[in-house]
C-alpha cells in the first residue's frame, strides 16, 4: 500500500501540490480538481517517478524518501503498475493480445473474459478500440503483478461509450487503484475522492 504524509511539490515559486495526506486503499481512488491543481504531479509522486520537496511517501508503510533512485526504481517496478493517457503508449504494438498478457506475466488468458474481451486473445493490437486497448493496458497491469495501479486521465481520449466499458474495468480492479481524472462519473465511482486546488 502506498500512502502520502505532508506531501508538497515546487518547481521554483510554482507549488504545484501542497501538504496532502493520503493512503491508496483498497478500491479506486480519484484525484480530482481542475487543470493546474496538480493532479499529475502527485500521482508522479505517488508512483515514485518524481520526489517531493517535502513530505514522505510510504511503501507498505516503509518511508522511500531514504531511496536512491536506483532502489525507488526497482520498488516502483515490484510494486506499482501506471497506465497512461494514450492506449498505444500501454502497449507492445506488434504483439498480439495475448502476447501482451503473457509478456506482461499472465500465465494463462482467462482475464480476457473478466475484461469484456473474451476471445480476443490472437489479434493484433491494432484491431482493438482505444477502449478496448485501455481495459487490455488494465489487464496487464494485474498480471505483472503490481501491488497498485495507477492512471492519469485514462479515459480522456475515449468516446463516452469507451469511457464507460474503461470505468466499470476500473471499479471492479482487485488491487487498490488511484486515477486522476475530470470526468465527473469517474468521481462518482470512487471509493475516496480527493479533491485538489490549484494554488
Ligand atoms: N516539471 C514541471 N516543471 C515546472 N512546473 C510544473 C512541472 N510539472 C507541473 N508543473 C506545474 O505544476 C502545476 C500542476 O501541474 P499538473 O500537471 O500536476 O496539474 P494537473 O492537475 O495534472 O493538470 P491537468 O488537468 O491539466 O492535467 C501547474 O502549474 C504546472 O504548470
Ligand atoms: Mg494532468
């Protein structure tokens, strides 16, 4: 589990996040606030790709701020898995679906049913819609592993429909997720709900 103490961040006299406290539970967790409010830049934090200038993150509740970026890497990749903006970027493009899943350590493809994606398994990633690519980037996530996942605005670049099939897939994960997003269903969805301000 990962939770934040006290956590700020600055880049010279911008405070893009201030004092924030936070533990990622079990269920589905969503920062939201409007742009600037730095909604990525603590999910970045979160997910152990950028340091605070003050406050520490926890890791099963294990302080990092001690890590060398070496060790915060290595931690990151055991424990955490990030699905990006971008279906395309989640994904090894010239591999099948199931080459994706078993690439990303799913010993078998019957996650595939559970993600609406049931028989799926032999086409290319290319024959797949950008929601159906995102639900796919979900499911590798689980199979790699990872103690929590984390997304930053994953279904901005869907159409609604999409958005939907994307957020049922996110509601019912097995590990804890944190997602920043403006879309208000997702906010209804979560199980906490952290709002951010831009400062
Ligand atoms: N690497 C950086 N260097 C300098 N300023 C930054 C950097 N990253 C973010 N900021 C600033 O920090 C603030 C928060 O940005 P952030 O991207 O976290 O907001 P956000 O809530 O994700 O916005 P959006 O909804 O537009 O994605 C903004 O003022 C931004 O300009
Ligand atoms: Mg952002």
């Amino acid at each position: 589990m990962i939770r934040a103490h006290g956590v700020g961040v600055s880049y010279g006299p911008v405070r893009a996040v201030s004092d924030v406290s936070l533990t990622i539970a079990p269920g589905l967790t969503v920062l939201s606030g409007p742009s600037g409010s730095g909604k990525s830049t603590l999910l970045r934090v979160l997910s152990l790709v950028e340091r605070p200038s003050v406050g520490e993150v926890f890791v099963h509740d294990r302080p990092t701020s001690g890590l060398s970026w070496a060790q915060l890497r290595s931690l990151r990749r055991k424990e955490i898995a990030i699905v990006f903006q971008n279906p395309s970027d989640n994904l090894i493009s010239h591999l099948t679906v199931g080459e994706n899943l078993r690439a990303a350590g799913a010993a078998d493809l019957s996650i595939l049913d559970r993600l609406g994606l049931g028989g799926s398994g032999t086409w290319r990633i290319g024959a797949l819609s950008g929601g159906q690519q995102q639900r796919l980037a979900f499911g590798c996530a689980l199979a790699r592993g990872a103690s929590v996942v984390v997304a930053d605005e994953p279904t901005s670049q869907l159409d609604v429909r999409s958005a939907d099939l994307v957020l049922e897939t996110l509601a019912s994960l097995p590990v804890p997720a944190v997602v920043a997003s403006h879309d208000p269903r997702l906010v209804e969805l979560a199980d906490l709900c952290v709002p951010l301000v831009a400062s």
